[in-house]
C-alpha cells in the first residue's frame, strides 16, 4: 500500500431549518447588525428546534457524502463523528450515525477537538487508509452549538450556529488526494474558551445549571490573535513540506470562526483573497461542521476542480488547530 493516497471521493452536508438573523438577536440582546456585521462578517445562523438533535443532521450530511462517492455504507471502515456537542454521553454518536446509516462494519467513534475536529479527523483517516487499514473513511463534523449558548451574552450568542459536514475518503491513485497533514494542540490555552459544566468535574445540579456552568464561555479577543498566528503557520508547515507556494493554493478554507480572522490569515499567508472561500455570513461559526459544509458548498458550485491544490485550516477551543493540504 506504499504509494496510495487518500482522497475525498465524496462531500454533503445538512443544517436546521431553523433560522436566527441579527435582526432576531437585536430583539434578544443589546447589539446590532451593524456591530455583528462589521466584527464577524455574520448576517444569519441555523438553529436546531426542540426536539433536534446533532446525530440528524450528521446522518443527512453523511449519507449525502456516501452516495456521491458511490460506496456502499458497509464498505465504510472508519467512521469519525467530530463534536464537541454529542447526541449523549454514551454511547458515541458516532455509533449512532453507524446505526442509523447502517455501517455495521465501520470502527465508529467521536472525536472532540472544537472547530479543528474535522482536521484532526482527515489526519486520522489519510493515516488508516495510507498504511491499509482502511479502504474507506466517513468523517463528519457535526455541531449543535447553540444548546450551549447563553442567549444573554452578546459576545458569545452571536457568534454560533448549527449544522453539519461529512465527507468520505477512500484510496486515489497518482498524485492526488491528501498530500500533508498537521495537527497541533495546546491546553495552556484551555480557558480562552470552555465550557464548565456539565462533566465529571462540575456535574449538572440545579445550581449550576441555574448558573449557565454549561454554557461556551470565550475570551473572543486573546483568541483572536492565536487563531490567525496558528492556522497561518501550520498552513506554511504544509506548504513547505510538500514544497508549495501560497501562490499554486486554488482553494482556501479557513475555519469560518470569523471574517476577520479568515482576512488575517488570508492576508499573512498572501494568498489572492479570490480563493479564499468564506460562508460565514449564512452559516455563523459551525465549529467542527464549518469546514466540511464549505468544502460541500464549494463542490457543489463547481469552485474546486480536478487536479486543484486546495487547502484547509482550523482553529479551535483547547485549544487545537491543523491544516490539511490535498489535490482535488
Ligand atoms: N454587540 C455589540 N457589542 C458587543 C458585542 C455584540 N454582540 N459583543 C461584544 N461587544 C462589545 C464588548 O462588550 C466590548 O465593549 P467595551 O469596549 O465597551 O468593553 C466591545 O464590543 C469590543 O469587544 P471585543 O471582545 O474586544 O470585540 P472583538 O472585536 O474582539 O470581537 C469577537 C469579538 C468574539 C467577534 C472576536 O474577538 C472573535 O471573533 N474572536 C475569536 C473567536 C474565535 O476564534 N473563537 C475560537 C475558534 S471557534
């Protein structure tokens, strides 16, 4: 199996109909359209409904994914499930999306690494399906954030929405696929954004969840500059290893955690703003389903080509980042 690459052979993704605008959260909090536009770039987020759950919308966006890359869900080996916001405790929800799409033969699990979920779960799959242990790999990203969003905070409840990404990977031949891959985390940094509550260590008693305990709490400023620091070095990382230039990169897609750290990363990396791909203003920050939803989006609008050089990278709570360098 020396020489094989692993692919993406197939992208889809799902989110609430469910619809919050800045208009909606004008009425809710003190701020403005005007303040979330110029600071974030957001204009709308999907909100799940009572009653929805994430592991909906990751089977949607997951089977979207299969049925593009034409496999059969037996043939899935692996089957990641990036959240940070799971159906339940036990089991994973990974196991559940294997239930639901019927994938009995696929190793299921999830994986917690905040927005770069989906990254570190490309890393894990490129790495199965390049020694063999894999032929193909479901990895999804799929978040509902906004169960865990004070809706009394302003700096926080603007910035978060719903949905879900899935793409499926198997063995491509020739020079394609993914070409390097690095994944990063530093927990000195854990209390820049955390959430509490709702663990073994601080369990949910009325108290505490009287108090928000479970609620994303963030340090939105101090993040800011080790997100755009982070992703614009590990993205160097995997252009140099594989010898690259910013300038050959076709496709560029950052996290979507705000457009101004996507400008500022664009800008420190000199890539040309024109293959920066940026969806935030629909979607609000996704966490580990924003990069597979934009990867879906751009697939779907005929924005990525055979033979593209299409870059990928996170940032994230922990915090985490990565990037994933691949040709399409
Ligand atoms: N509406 C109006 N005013 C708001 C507001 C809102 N929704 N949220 C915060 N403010 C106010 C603050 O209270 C502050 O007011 P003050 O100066 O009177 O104290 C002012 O705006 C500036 O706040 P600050 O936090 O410095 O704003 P910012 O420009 O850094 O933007 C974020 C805030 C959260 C949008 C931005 O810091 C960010 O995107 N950070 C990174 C997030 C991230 O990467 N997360 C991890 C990856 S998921």
């Amino acid at each position: 199996m020396a020489n094989v690459n692993a692919g993406i052979l197939g992208t889809g993704r799902a989110y609430p109909e469910g619809v919050l605008t800045n208009a909606d959260l004008e009425q809710m909090v003190d701020t403005s359209d005007e303040w979330i536009t110029s600071r974030t770039g957001i204009k709308q987020r999907h909100k799940a409904a009572e009653g929805e759950y994430t592991s909906m919308f990751a089977v949607r966006a997951a089977r979207q994914a299969i049925e593009r890359a034409k496999i059969d869900p037996l043939e899935i080996d692996l089957l990641i499930c990036a959240t940070v916001t799971p159906d339940q405790v036990l089991p994973s929800t990974g196991c559940i999306i294997q239930t639901e799409l019927g994938a009995h033969k696929a190793a299921a699990f999830d994986l917690a690494a905040a927005c770069s979920g989906f990254l570190f779960g490309l890393t894990l799959a490129n790495t199965m399906i390049k020694t063999g242990q894999a032929r193909y790999a479901l990895v999804i990203g799929a978040e509902l954030l906004t169960r865990y969003v004070d809706y009394t905070d302003r700096s926080t409840c603007v910035i978060f929405g719903d949905g879900a990404g899935a793409a499926v990977l198997g063995p491509v031949e020739g020079e394609r696929g993914i070409l390097a891959t690095r994944i990063r985390s530093d927990g000195r940094y854990t209390e820049q954004l955390f959430a509490p509550g709702g663990g073994t260590r601080m369990g949910l008693t009325p108290e505490s969840f009287a108090a928000g305990a479970h609620f994303y709490k963030m340090r939105g400023n101090e993040l800011f500059k080790v997100a755009v620091r982070s992703m614009a070095d590990v993205a160097r990382e995997v252009l140099e290893e594989t010898g690259y230039k910013a300038d050959d990169v076709k496709l560029f897609i950052p996290h979507q955690a705000n457009q101004r750290i996507t400008d500022a990363v664009a800008n420190n990396l000199k890539v040309d703003s024109q293959i920066v791909y940026s969806n935030i203003a629909m979607h609000g920050n996704t966490s580990s389903a924003s990069i597979p939803i934009a990867l879906d989006e751009c697939v779907e609008m005929g924005r990525v080509h055979d033979g593209d050089l299409v870059l990928l990278a996170s940032f994230g709570g922990g915090v985490t980042w990565g990037a994933v360098l691949m040709r399409w």
